[in-house]
C-alpha cells in the first residue's frame, strides 16, 4: 500500500468515525433529528392536544423542541442568552404562559404606535432574547425563533381561535 | 500627488462612498414611510372585497360575514389605521401585481415587478377572488388557494420543499417559481402587506389556527381519481381548444383586450416555469386540481377529472421557461423551443391565425374576465 493510498483510507476512517460519534455517541443536537424529551413534555401534550398533529413528524419535532425553548429556554437557546440554571429569570416560561404566546401570535404583525412600525411575532421573539433574557438576537429564520412560533401555532389551534382573538379573564 | 494627499485621497473616496450610499438607504427608508402613511387607492375588486368585509380602523372587528352566516357576533381586535393601509394594499398587490390599473406602479405596488418577469403575473389568476373566491351564495369553494385558509395552514411540512413552511416564504416560491421570477426579501412590504391582507382575510372569515378549510391549496387530481385511461396530449389539445381556446390563445399565451390582460399565458416567456408546481412533469396533481376547481371561469366543476388531467398533460407539454436551479442549459433548451416552436405551429396549424409571439389580441366576452 502507498503511504498516499494509506493516508486516504486513514482520512476516510476518521470521517466516518466522526459521522458515527456525531450521529450515535455525541449527545449534540445538531447532529440528530430527535428533540430530547424534557420533564412536562407528555403532560403539555396531552394538555394542548398535540397529538392532532400526529405521534411523531417534522411539525411535531419543531412543537416539541418549541416547548423545550419556551420551559428551558437557557438550555435549548443558549447562544441567545446569558442567562443560567442559577438565574431566577431564565426561560420565556419564567414571563408567559403557553396560551400567552398563542394569543401573542395572533395578535401580531400590528402596527406598534411605540416603535411607529409593524411589529411581528417573530420582532418580539427576539427582542425577549435580546431584553428579557439578556441574550442576542437571533436571526428571524432560527429554529430559536421558528419553533417558538410553531409552539403558539399548535396551542392556538388547542385553544381554536384565529387572527386578532382576545383574551377573556375570569 | 504628495504621499499624505494620496493617502487621504484613499481613505477619503471610500469613506464618501460609504456615506453616500447610507444617505441612499434613508432616503430609500424615508421614501417607504411615505409610501406605508400615504392613503391607498384601492382597485375596483379590493373596494368591493374590502367594504364587504366592512374593513375600516376600530378598537374592535366584528366581520358581517360571520354575522350573516352564524348569526355570531365575534369581537376580534380591530385595526389601526397603518394596519388598514397594509391591508388595503395587499390587496390591491394580490388584485393588480403588476399594477396596470395604478396611477404609480411603484409607489402603489413597492415596485413588486422587480421580482416577476414577465408581463402577465398576477396572484389573483392562481388565488382567484382576490384570493377569496365564493359562489353567489357566499359559500368559499373548494381547492380554490383561498388565502385566510393558507394562513391560518402556514408553517405546516410541506412535501414538495421538505420544509415547515412558513407563510412569508411560500409567497416567495410564488414569486420565483408562478411568476418565473426573483425572491423579496421576507421583511419586504410587498410579502408583509400580502401576509397582513392573508391575515385579515381569515378574520373576516373566522377561520382557525391550524384547522383545514376546504378552500386551502388544491383539490389535487392523481390519475388513481380517473378511470386510467392514460394522460393524453390529444385528448388534451382537443378540450382545450373547445374550453380554454377562447381565452388563453392558440398557443396558450395570454390575451389582451383593450390594452388590458384578460387571461394570463399558460406558456411561453411569462407562464410560470418548470420548478412551479403547476407545472406537470414536477407535480402531475396540482394543475389538473387547478383546472377542475376553477376553470373554466363561470363554468367550475364542470370538467371530469381525466379531462382535467388531459388538459393539464397538454400544457404541460407546451414550451416555458426554465426554473433557477435547472441551469444554463436547460435554461437555453427551453428559451430555443420557446422561439423555434411558437412559429413551427403557427404554419401547420390552419387556426392559428394571429402572430403567435406576442400575446394574442382577441375579442372576448365581457364575462371572460
């Protein structure tokens, strides 16, 4: 064997070990399609009838890895926040609720006499990251963003109500 | 040139130009303010649509539609006077694309040509009723792209992209692929206003986030909905020289009447390209669902699924333009045949009597628009 054959096959191997480790050993999310389970997923499910959407699919991953975002948002988004397990204030749950963001959504995409401008679901998604969590601000096509989006899209659909609905309190 | 002078002079030039290209963006940003505060001159269908709807600004939104078919009185938040004005002229940007009935294209439509090329693109062929068709009754119809019921399905898994599809960007496909054109920018007005009319339209229609409403995408056709007996070229030719002759031209280039487009071209250098969906050989169940749904104009629902699917096969057949990811060959093949050919069946087709390159001038029925 030449030692340029040897250094291909060599270089090929550690390839392929990489792919493995990546997609088997790593634990790193960016490398499987699967959205880890957190604690409360199966009761949020069941509370907000996600199962609508199906057991399992590309819809219900970027719901499931919503809900990830919103009930730990330091973990899940950490390139967009400074903040910690040891804060007090560290996930979008710590603010809102989930029927908070579905009523968010279809109330978004207004014109915001404050900032004189229109102001969609998304501007507020990241202006939360950049304020409330004393983060950055990700682009509007992050999943960090899209997925918070998705989530307000499935509890609006649980919650049946459409564009502009307001909230009733008891 | 002393060195110092040089040196300036190469620090000096690029910094102006900087400069002069900032001034550029807030003179560009200033000029869209005005643009977004101005008042909007609504097009005769937008008028109609929008008063129907009884779209005006209010701390509240009630729709007369839900009213008149529930009975339901629903308090929905109403609108600003800037959320009227983006409403207003998404309308007028799905009713009139291109702009032929504005005063300005530009300042009434945020120059939305710049992203179609072509002549003939306009939302509202595809997303019929001002992307709101009903019959006389009232009754939305199915497979007719309906917009509110679009929106309200955004963000879904869609099969042909591999994406969770979100609203703004689907408007872009339109433009790249039914408008054989180029992508705005998701945060430009022209996508933002179409989103803020999609949005109204579904509160005007109480429909539900995430839930199917008939009148969303289309009622598409697979050959397992026929009786198998073949997509048919012939066949094809055949019903569309009886049905859609009469509007769409010979060779399914669009017509013109008094200056205006009466019908949109079907084929050639302003039909929609080979990566839309409509386009046959990509997707072989969405045109022939089109058709059966919503043509012809008047006359929907009359055409049986396999003569859908023939005329679908016969279009698809037709030259058009290359999609922006074919490359530069194929883009050359499809801008040959789409000389070549034109001609070849105007001289061996006895009825092909006008000029087969521009878009055919006929006289056409009142009702064919």
């Amino acid at each position: 064997m030449t030692r340029a054959r040897a250094a291909t096959l060599a270089a090929l191997a550690a390839l392929a070990g990489f792919l493995l480790w990546a997609h088997l050993g790593s634990g790193v999310p960016v490398f499987h399609s699967e959205v880890v389970s957190e604690p409360g997923w199966d009761k949020f499910r069941s509370r907000y009838g996600i199962g609508h959407f199906g057991d399992d699919g590309q819809f219900v991953r970027a719901v499931q890895h919503g809900y990830n975002l919103f009930f730990h948002t330091y973990k899940y988004a950490s390139r967009f926040t400074r903040r910690t397990a040891a804060d007090r204030v560290n996930t979008c749950a710590s603010c809102h609720t989930a029927e908070d963001l579905a009523y968010a959504f279809v109330n978004s995409d207004r014109f915001d006499p404050k900032l004189g401008r229109r102001v969609s679901f998304e501007d507020r998604v990241r202006w939360c990251y950049a304020a409330s969590v004393d983060g950055f601000v990700p682009t509007i096509y992050d999943p960090a963003v899209r997925d918070l989006r998705i989530l307000a899209r499935a509890v609006a659909h649980h919650l049946q109500i459409g564009e502009g609905a307001q909230r009733t309190r008891n | 040139m002393p060195p110092f002078t040089a040196k300036l002079l190469r620090i000096a030039l690029p910094a102006l130009g900087l400069g002069a290209l900032y001034l550029l963006a807030l003179h560009m940003h200033a000029q869209r303010d005005d643009i977004r505060q101005a008042a909007v001159a609504l097009t005769p269908g937008c008028v109609e649509k929008l008063a129907r709807y009884d779209l005006r600004p209010g701390e509240q939104y009630a729709s007369p539609y839900v009213v008149q078919r529930t009975g339901a009185k629903i308090a929905l938040r109403g609108y600003s006077e800037e959320d009227v004005r983006a409403i207003q002229r998404g309308c007028n940007i799905i009713n009139d694309t291109q702009g032929t009935l504005a005063k300005d294209r530009g300042r009434e439509r945020w120059h939305a040509t710049r992203f179609i090329r072509g002549s003939h693109a306009s939302c509202d062929h595809c997303h019929q009723g001002i992307g709101d068709k009903q019959d006389a009754a009232g009754n939305r119809l199915k497979g007719s792209l309906g917009l509110g019921a679009s929106w309200v399905q955004a963000d879904m898994y869609d099969r042909f992209t591999g994406l969770l599809l979100p609203y703004e960007l689907r408007q872009m496909q339109c433009y790249i692929n039914s408008s054989n054109g180029y992508k705005p920018n998701i945060a430009d007005d022209v996508i933002r206003d179409v989103t803020a009319y999609s949005r109204f339209l579904s509160a005007a229609l109480d429909l539900k986030i995430a839930n199917h409403y008939e009148e969303q995408g289309i009622d598409e056709i697979a050959a397992s909905d026929t009786l198998k007996q073949g997509d048919d070229y012939i066949r094809g030719e055949a019903i569309y020289k009886e049905k859609c002759i009469g509007c769409h031209g010979a060779q399914a280039f669009g017509t013109f009447a008094n200056g205006q487009l009466v019908a949109p071209a079907l084929a050639g250098p302003n039909a929609w390209n080979m990566q839309s969906r409509n386009y046959f050989y990509y997707v072989s169940t969405i045109l022939p669902g089109f058709i059966c749904r919503n043509m012809p104009l008047g006359q929907e629902n009359t055409l049986t699924n396999q003569e859908c699917r023939d005329i679908a096969y016969y279009i698809g057949n037709l030259p058009r333009p290359a999609g922006d990811k074919q490359g530069p060959l194929i883009a050359l093949r499809q801008q040959i045949l789409m000389s070549v050919l034109p001609p070849l069946v105007h001289l061996t087709h006895s009825d092909a009597t006008r000029s087969p390159q521009a878009a055919e001038s006929v006289a056409l029925p009142e009702s064919a628009d």
